[in-house]
C-alpha cells in the first residue's frame, strides 16, 4: 500500500483530533530519525500509524486477539487505553500491509515502551509525548531532551505518565517502570564512561 493510501484510509478512520495527533507524532518522528540516523521510512509510518487502533471498540479488540490468540496480563485486561497499542500492530498488518517486524513493534511498545527499546521504538514512544499539540507542564524541556539525551525524555515522559496514573489512583503496569528504570540505568552508564575517560 502506498503511503498516501494509508493516510487517506487512517483519515477515515480516526476523529479529527486523533488524525491532527498522528500526524503531528509522524512530523516529530522523522525529526528524531532523521536525528538518530534511523530509518526515515519506518520512522514516518509508525509515527503516522502508532494509534490507529484508537478508536476500536471493545467487541472488535477482543475478537482480534481472539483471532490472534493475544494473551493479555491482568493489568492490561483492566486497562483498556493499554489496549489500543497491541491492536494497532495487528491492524497496521492486517488494514495497511506493513510487514515490517520494527514497524509493528514501534507501535506495539508505543503506550508503555519495554525494557530493550530499539531506537525507533524510543523514537515513536517519545514522540507521541512532545508532538508540537502537546502542552503539559514540563513539555519543553522534554522537547530540548529528545534531542540532546532521549533516555532523558524518556525518564520525562514515564515520569509524566506515573504520577497522573498515581493521581487518578488507577493500575499502573510495570513495562512503565521497566521503561523507566532501564532509561536511568542507561543514563548512569553514560555518565560512568564519561568519569572513566576524563
Ligand atoms: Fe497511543
Ligand atoms: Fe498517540
């Protein structure tokens, strides 16, 4: 499928505002690749399809797992905004043709990321919090990270995420932590090498 033709069809799937998102976490995206020296290609069509599954309904996310044979954990099984990341590798194969395994699993990791990201999955993870809509509190400073240390942003944008799930006292899944956790593991290590070269 061309691209153009995968625009056109995610056009008639999402809202407005989600269509405005995706493009917009596309736009940043081929910034951060272009960046990183990552695929441009890739890096524009998962940015531009990380949530196409967003506006699923219940019934027909869980008759594709069923389909695929997903097993969820307990957590996603509660959470159903973690959903929305898994269907969207499923469609993005099944209703836009990417076959591309790094593709699929940049939008697969995009809500929680995972321990072991590859740089486009930090990419896409990453982008969908700064894209130029964004607005929180903290926001540029994620911004100037994403290009300057993105394990920095990334620490940003878990840290975000955290305390509004604390906030609202709801489940909080622990790839979140996982994601974290390595980012800050991976910082350290920066900073060690650093101290040992000067
Ligand atoms: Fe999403
Ligand atoms: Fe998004």
């Amino acid at each position: 499928m061309t691209f153009d033709k995968m625009r056109e069809n995610l056009k008639l799937t999402l809202s407005r505002e989600r269509f405005r998102h995706s493009e917009e976490v596309m736009n940043e995206a081929l910034r951060l690749a272009e960046f990183y020296k990552v695929n441009i290609e890739k890096a524009r069509i998962a940015g531009l399809l990380h949530d196409c599954a967003r506006d699923a309904g219940k019934d027909e996310i869980y008759k594709v797992f069923e389909k695929y044979n997903v097993v969820l954990d307990d957590i996603q099984k509660k959470t159903p905004v973690l959903l929305h990341s898994i269907l969207g590798s499923f469609y993005a194969r099944e209703y836009y043709g990417v076959e591309d395994k790094e593709i699929l699993d940049a939008i697969y990791w995009h809500t929680t990321g995972r321990a072991g990201m590859t740089m486009l999955e930090k990419i896409i993870f990453v982008a969908d919090y700064i894209e130029s809509g964004r607005n929180f509190e903290g926001v540029e400073e994620a911004r100037k990270q994403a290009y300057k240390d993105i394990e920095r942003c990334i620490v940003i944008c878990c840290d975000l995420t955290i305390r509004y799930i604390l906030q609202k006292g709801k489940l909080l899944h622990p790839y979140i932590i996982e994601t974290r956790n390595e980012a800050i593991t991976q910082i350290e290590a920066k900073k060690l090498n650093l101290a040992q070269t000067e």
